[in-house]
C-alpha cells in the first residue's frame, strides 16, 4: 500500500472533499462566483465592480452604533480583507484622537460642520472620484454641500435631525419647543446628547441668538441659561440615548432621529417633536484622513457597502435618512416593509418645511475653545 499512484489519488480526494465543504457540499459550475453567507445568514453580493486590493487589513473609525455587522462580515469574506473596527461618541473625540497623531485609520465619519476644520488644518485627503462608481447611487440633494463644495474630500453615509422626544404615557406636558426643556416639571427626567454643539445650540436658539454664533458674550449667555437646565438633566448620552428611554429611565429629551424612531419601533408611545425655534440638521460624511495606510481598501470598501443590495441595510440596523437612492429602490422591491416604515415616518424621511426651517452647524473657528469651555463648566455641574 506504499503505491505512490495511490497516495496522490487520496491526496486529490482529501482536498476536493474540503472544496465541497467550503461550497455547501456542491461544487461550484465552471465560472460561477464563489458564494459567501454571513453568521446571519445573508448571502454577500459581488462586488460591482470588483477593484484590485493588495492591503491586508483595513481600519475603521467611525460612531458607535453605526455599522451593519454583515457589511464586515461580507468585507473580510469576498475581499480576504481583515476590519478593524474603532468607535467615537463625538466629532470632538475622533477630532482629538487624531490631532493627538494617530495615523493608523483608513477611513472616518466627521459630520458636516467639522470638515472644514480638519481640511483647513490638512488632516483630509482628498477623493479620487474616477475610483467612485458609487457616486451614481447618491441622492445628488446630498451633495455639493457648502461645508465641501464639489465633496472633493467627503462622500454622504447618513443624514438626519436633532430634535426631541417624549413618552407620551409618561409626560402630561409634551415640549413643542426647546425652551420646553427647561420646565421643572421635567427635573431628572431628560436625557440629552452628550454633543457640545447640539446642546449649546439649542440653548442659543432658546436665546434667539445664530446657532454658530462666535460672539463671546452671547455664548457667555448660554452658559447661564444651559447651567438652569442641568437639574432636569439625569444623564448624557451619545452611544445609545435611546436605551435609556426605552428602559423607562428618563421620559424625555433631545435625540436624534434615528434613535426617536427605533424607540418608537419599540413603544409606540414615543413621539418625536420638531422644536418650533427649528431643528438641527445633520450630515455625516465618509472621509480619508491624510495619513490612511490602506487606499485601495478604502475604496473597495466605499463602494462595496454603498451597493444598493448592502446599504439598504441601514434602514433596518440605523435608521436615520439615506442618502443612498439605490438603497431605497432595493428596499423598495425587496424589503418592503423597512420601506414603508421609513418613507411613510416624519422621523425618518423629514417633511421639507422642517428642512426648510432648520439649521446646520458650521465650523466656528476661533470661537471653539469657548464652546469647550462652556462644556467642561456645564458638565462640571451635572
């Protein structure tokens, strides 16, 4: 039995045996793709188009609660690419960490009103949009934004609002407004976002003052008014607000909409209200900073997770606005019930005379060290 012919024979069996298992136990017809499923069950779709990648791993840093976990799975499966997944809770936290030098993230998610900072200060590369197919999936109202004319260094992920929500079994006086907040019958009961430009923006609209107001004295002003409101506040919290509401632990405050809808997904007694002074609005944008070591992962990435067939995703996971057309189309024909939910929501597809009426934050320049300050001393006070 030391037949040689014999032992390559079995070698060949063994090995074709292990083909079979990584195929599901059928092998696979002469040009057909090799199919890879997810833990979940998710069948990964090819990439369209599949880009040449040499890098090994890829890494990641964007907001907690943020990616579908089958968008990684399906990475590393069709790309043979390892992601490695860090997560922020603020602008001014993924700002801070890289500006401290770190130099080993691919790929960001700064929101609208920090881009021109970090352009400004060199910390963005920009796009390559011949490498970005994926353009032709974007809702073209997202983009050209004044925070980054032509998005030569940004690329729309999600959208969205910063308003308020309530229970409605648990608040006799639902706010209509952000001045509402400050009523002592809500003391210990809010929660608010754990975000030094939401609060101490809606604080300034309270005043009737600009939202991105750089006037000391102004803002000196918020700070007196926004420490009055600290005894209604029982926590901050910009990983998961709504958790706290759904536990029952607050009955109210100021969330994003994303959040507000999955509360109200889980009890329908929330109700998310859009401030009669007006919302804020919000994009949060895909963003290379300069010193990213992957390039070609970047790019596969981009345009592998931004397919209809991978973003609609987001509908079910986080559902704040998408950007993405192509995602709605898929989720339109396939996923019907998510779509119906989104479109047919205030929450989620926000009606234009709210868009009309709200406001973006832009970058405030020399003013910022006095937003930080306001926020250390407010949240001293907590």
């Amino acid at each position: 039995m030391k037949n040689s012919t014999f032992w390559k024979l079995l070698a060949a069996m063994m090995v074709f045996s292990l083909l079979l298992a990584a195929c599901g136990g059928k092998a696979p017809a002469a040009g057909e793709a090799e199919e890879f499923v997810t833990g979940s069950g998710f069948v990964c779709p090819e990439p369209q188009p599949r880009l040449e990648v040499t890098s090994q791993e890829f890494n990641l840093f964007v907001w907690t609660e943020y990616i579908p976990v089958e968008w990684k799975e399906c990475f590393e499966k069709v790309y043979g690419i390892k992601v490695n997944h860090d997560e922020y809770s603020s602008n001014e936290e993924m700002y801070a960490k890289l500006s401290a030098g770190a130099t080993t993230y691919d790929l960001i998610l700064p929101t609208d009103y920090i881009v021109s900072l970090m352009v400004g200060q060199g910390m963005l590369q920009p796009w390559d949009h011949a490498k970005l197919p994926m353009l032709a999936n974007i809702n073209p109202g997202y983009m050209d934004l004044p925070f980054d004319p032509g998005n030569k260094y940004t690329i729309p992920y999600m959208a969205g609002t910063d308003a308020m929500v309530y229970n409605a079994e648990r608040v006799a006086t639902p706010p209509t407004s952000w001045a509402d907040l400050w009523n002592p019958d809500y003391a210990g009961r809010l929660v608010l976002l754990d975000d030094p430009r939401v609060v101490i923006g809606f604080t300034l609209l309270t005043l009737g003052y600009d939202l991105n107001t750089k006037d000391p004295a102004q803002l000196e002003e918020a700070k007196a008014k926004l420490l009055e409101l600290i005894p209604n506040v029982k926590l901050f919290d910009s990983d998961s607000p709504k958790t706290a509401l759904i536990a029952g632990d607050v009955d109210l405050g100021n969330v994003w909409n994303g959040e507000a809808f999955t509360a109200q997904q889980e009890d329908p007694n929330f109700e998310y209200v859009f401030p009669s002074e007006g919302t804020i609005l919000w994009q949060d944008n895909w963003a290379i900073p300069a010193s990213a070591p992957h390039l070609d992962a970047v790019y596969a990435w981009v345009n592998y997770i931004e397919q209809g067939e991978m973003f609609w995703m987001m509908l079910r996971d986080f559902p704040y606005t998408v950007p993405n057309a192509a995602a709605l189309e898929y989720a339109k024909a396939n996923q019907t019930e998510l779509y119906d939910a989104y479109v047919n929501s205030p929450i989620t597809n926000t009606p234009a005379d709210v868009l009309a009426n709200g406001f973006f934050m832009e970058d405030v320049g020399e003013a910022t060290p006095l937003y930080d300050q306001i926020w250390t001393e407010v949240k001293g006070e907590e």
